[in-house]
C-alpha cells in the first residue's frame, strides 16, 4: 500500500477510514464545514512540518472547507474526486470521499495540486466565453465536464479562470479537455 507523506484533511470518520483502505496515510477531519479554530491551528501546523492535502467532498461544502483552508494555508495540494465518483450505493446517503472507490481515491492522490498564486494567467476570459465554459445556457454542464477531466472540481465561472491559473493548467491541457468535451457533446 503507498504511503503518503502528507496529512490529508477530509471532513469526517467515514472519509478518514475510506482514505485508510486506499493509501496509507494520516488524516485530520475537519467535522464539518465551519471547521473549529483548534483545527485549523493543526492544520496549519502539519503543513509546515508534513505538509497536507485537502481531499474534500465534491460539492458546496466540501469547497468552502477548501477555500477556508487555503485561505489559511496558501501552499496546501489538493485532491479532487468527481461528482459521480462520490456518488452513494444507497440513495440514503450524501455525495463524498467516504464512497468513492479505492482505485478513484489512489488516483485522486496521484494527481494532486498545488496552488501557485505567483503563476500568471494563461486562459483569459475571452477565451473561457469563445469555448461555452462562461455565457452559455450548455456554460455549467461544460465547466463541470472541464472539472472532471482536468481533475480541479467543479467551479462556477467566476472562479474557473482562477482555479486553472493556481493549479497551473497549461494551454495546452486546457485546450485538449475542451476539445474532449466538443468531441462527447457531438456524440450526444
């Protein structure tokens, strides 16, 4: 089983027991989305000695405990799993990491982030508009697509341009999801 040098915040015991199945590694939970100060002094302190990888459920939630920890914590990775990959088996359940299979875990962590708010922009608005990511009725369903292929979450428009310069996507891999989605979309 890989071990994994960093701590990886999730949000619950469900998540922490999942991510042990998957990889070795220690986890810090955040129990929520309003995450205690206590918490987020560890956090901080681990990232410093370990450093750490918010690996957070796909939705609203699961993006407010990252934006709140890389608020606190500008160098963090990050870990993103689908929507579908986090989808229950029972539909009692909610959307997250906790059900998300082993082989979507290890692969999640295979592929980690790390912010760069020193990188410059490389797609513009322009071009995020000319592509049907922003002002387009098709707009959210793209970015959502976009999110999956590149591997970065779902974010709303405002915040697409952003995401892909932190996390450094090239031209290039921009434009190849781009043509994904055109070349899924014409086989619709």
């Amino acid at each position: 089983m890989k071990k994994i040098k960093e701590v990886i915040v999730v949000e619950g015991k469900d998540d922490t027991k999942r991510i042990q199945r998957a990889v070795d590694a220690d986890t810090i939970e955040t129990r929520g989305s309003a995450i205690p100060e206590e918490t987020l002094e560890l956090i901080k302190k681990v990232a410093k000695t370990r450093g750490i990888i918010v690996f957070t459920d796909p939705d609203f939630s699961g993006e407010k405990i990252r934006k709140a920890i890389s608020a606190e914590v500008p160098n963090a990775k990050h870990a993103f799993i689908t929507k579908k990959q986090g989808v229950p088996n029972r539909s009692d359940g909610s959307l997250g990491v906790e059900h998300a299979s082993v082989e979507s875990i290890r692969e999640a962590l295979s592929k980690v982030y790390t912010e760069d708010d020193s990188a410059s922009e490389i797609i513009s608005k322009a071009e995020l508009m000319k592509y049907g990511l922003m002002g387009n009725p098709s707009a959210k369903k793209r970015r959502e697509r976009l999110g999956e292929i590149l591997r970065i979450g779902y974010v709303n428009g405002k915040q697409l341009q952003h995401r892909l310069r932190m996390f450094g996507i090239s031209h290039e891999e921009f434009l190849n999801a781009v043509e994904q989605i055109d070349k899924e979309e014409s086989h619709d």
